[in-house]
C-alpha cells in the first residue's frame, strides 16, 4: 500500500471517530438536561432550538430509506431437504428390565 492511501485511510478513519463523538455528545446532551444547559446556557428558554432539543422532543425527521432486497423465490427448493430413510431392525440383544404398564391392578 503507498503512503498516499495508507494517510487517506487513517484520514477517514478519524473524520469518523470525531463524527461519532459528535453524534454521541448530541444524544448525551438530549438525554442530560443539565449537560446541555452547561453547553446552551438559554437551554431553558422556550424559544431555545438547537439539535439536542429537537432530538428530545422527536422532532428529528430522517429521510426515507429504500432497502434493496433480493428477489425471493416464490416456491421453496424442497429437493434437498428431502431424506429417504429405511425402517431400522429392531434391536433384541438388550435384557428385559422391565415388563408392561399395568392397566388394571
């Protein structure tokens, strides 16, 4: 690998921890009402609006996703679950340990 892709790698590789860190310091923030008036000092304002309040209040709106799944068939392949088996000999090599169950005593 040459060094121009190995410091591209590592470059995105810390964009994604400091965007991760973002996003969890925002989650923290929404759920810890005295964390977010330490960052927001008008956080207890009604007018106040930012990330971590409209993510509290679920006013998060996140665009449509569309899921690409694979065509399903619609009759099952059964073929190879099928398995033939030949009725077994019963075994009489072992001692009689008991008789049977009464019915009437």
């Amino acid at each position: 690998m040459d060094p121009s892709g190995l410091n591209q790698s590592r470059g995105r590789q810390l964009r994604g921890v400091v965007l991760l860190g973002l996003f969890l310091s925002v989650m923290a923030m929404a759920t810890s009402a005295t964390l977010h008036k330490v960052v927001h000092s008008s956080a207890d304002q009604p007018d106040h609006s930012c990330a971590a309040t409209m993510l509290a209040s679920g006013q998060v709106e996140t665009a449509p996703s569309v899921a690409a799944l694979p065509a399903i068939p619609l009759i099952p392949v059964i073929v190879g679950l099928v398995e033939v088996s030949s009725p077994t000999v019963a075994c009489f090599n072992l001692p009689l340990s008991r008789g049977p169950p009464a019915l009437l005593l």
